[in-house]
C-alpha cells in the first residue's frame, strides 16, 4: 500500500471510501495509512 498516494488523495480532498475504492483497498487500511 502506498501511503504517501493515501496521504496526497485525503490532502485533494478525497474521503476515505472514495480513497479505498480509487486504490482498490479497504477503507480500515486508508485509516491505517493516516494514522501512520
């Protein structure tokens, strides 16, 4: 998992589902990738 690609995507504006979608990955890991 990317997580500077998460990070950028919420920084555009993005919510956590349309970032879990758009990557193809859960949304507990586009919170995980946050929290990091």
């Amino acid at each position: 998992m990317d997580v500077e690609k998460v990070k950028k995507l919420k920084a555009e504006g993005l919510g956590a589902s349309a970032i879990a979608k758009e990557m193809g990955i859960g949304r507990a890991s586009v919170y995980r990738a946050l929290g990091a």
